[in-house]
C-alpha cells in the first residue's frame, strides 16, 4: 500500500472517530453562550418603539435563566437534569416569543405615520431578522433528539425520535469519501451549527432545504420562522420601494 494511501486511509478512520459520541465529551458549551448572548444584545439595541417592556427587563431576566446552564455544564455539556433542562426551554422560548412581539410591533411602526424613521427601523428590521435566526437555530437544537445532552450521552438506541432528517443521516449507502462521515459509519450528531445553518437556510429561502422536518413541531417551527422571515422580508421590500419613490 503506497503512503498516499495509508495517508487517506488514516483521514478516514480519524474522520470516523472524531465526534463527541465516541468518548461522550459533550458538545461545547461556548457556542451556545456566544449565540444567546448575541440575541440579548440584539434586543438591547433595538429602536424604543419596538419594545413592550422596559429595555432591561427581559436581557437581565434572559442572563439570569443562562447562568445556572453555565454552572451545570461551564465547558461541555453532558449533565442534564429536570431544572437545567426547563430554564434552558424557558430561556429560547423567552427570547423567541420577545422577538415575535419586536416584529409585530415593527410591523405596525412600518405601516403607521412612525414609518418615517425609515433608516432607524430598516436596522432595526434586520436585527429581528438575525435574532429570529439566532432563536429558531437555538430551538431546533434544543428540540432535536433531546437536545445537546442526550444526542451525545444516550446510546444510539435510546434517543428520542429525531425533529430533523440530516443529509449525514442517509449517506451511509453513498461512495465512500461521503459514507465515512455518515451518521451510521461515524456516528456523526449534529451540533449547534448545523442547526444555525438550518435556520439560516429556511430564513432565506423559506422553506427547507438539505435538512427536512419530520416531527410536527419541527414543521410548526419551521413555519413560523419562514412566515416571520417572509413577512420582515416584504416589509423591508415595500419600504425601501416607498421611499425611491419619494
């Protein structure tokens, strides 16, 4: 066997071994603390008119619901319990349901004589926008399989039924190079960025694109995030026209 050979083949196994599963490390808790933290500071700076409680209120409460998470899991996650797993619920869907409330209330701030802060509200759409991003990935992984915890530290047999169908998840039957990253060859599970993506890509495409919905509530969230994209979309489209007009 030539060097090259054994150089590929050596990618391989490693490529086949190189997930948090196979020694139950856990996912990295920063990438999640970055997210969320991102999403709060979003919030904070979004115009007046677009908050329905005063500014500080929900970042404190939302940095008070993300702290325990930190101390039961600082770096990796792979302990879980009842309490730890209702705040970090509690935690996304605080932060959704505010950012639904922003876009309804954009929504009327562009249609209403307020419309003539153009530029102001135009950022403060994209700012909805990129939360709303934020937020649906932070759910899906939430949701998915049972969450961050469970996708590393139950055995394949015992998680629940997945939310979402990867393209990992069926390439196990496909040429090599791609098979040995599969979810059957490597035990491959997916972490907080493929959820992002997934996110990103139903927020600008409006509807699924290489990772598909299988349970009811992954679609329910799925569409929500689409018709919110959708709307802030149009919203933005109309403005902008509006204003060239002038």
């Amino acid at each position: 066997m030539s060097s090259a050979q054994r150089s590929v083949n050596d990618h391989r196994a490693k490529a086949r071994q190189r997930f948090a599963r196979h020694d139950r490390r856990g996912e990295a808790r920063l990438p999640a603390v970055l997210a969320t933290l991102a999403a709060i500071l979003l919030y904070l700076v979004l115009p007046e008119q677009l908050l329905f409680v005063p500014r500080f209120v929900l970042p404190a409460l939302e940095v008070l619901l993300l702290v325990p998470l930190i101390a039961v899991n600082p770096r990796r996650m792979t302990r879980q319990n009842r309490f730890s797993r209702l705040v970090s619920l509690t935690l996304v869907a605080l932060i959704g349901l505010s950012n639904l409330v922003s876009l309804g209330l954009l929504v009327n701030a562009l249609v209403t004589s307020k419309a003539q802060e153009g530029g102001p509200l135009l950022l403060a759409a994209l700012q909805v926008w990129a939360t709303g991003i934020i937020v649906f990935g932070l759910a899906f992984w939430e949701l998915d399989r049972g969450g961050p915890v469970v996708r590393t530290q139950a055995e394949r047999s015992e998680l629940p039924l997945a939310d979402f169908r990867f393209s990992q998840d069926e390439n196990d039957d496909a040429i090599e190079e791609v098979a040995d990253g599969s979810s059957r060859t490597s035990d491959w599970v997916p972490t907080l960025m493929d959820y992002l993506y997934v996110s990103v890509t139903n927020s600008t495409a409006f509807s699924p694109t290489d990772t598909m919905p299988l349970s009811t509530r992954a679609k329910a969230l799925m569409a929500i995030e689409s018709i919110a994209a959708l709307i802030t979309s149009l919203l933005v489209i109309a403005h902008a026209v509006g204003v060239l007009d002038q």
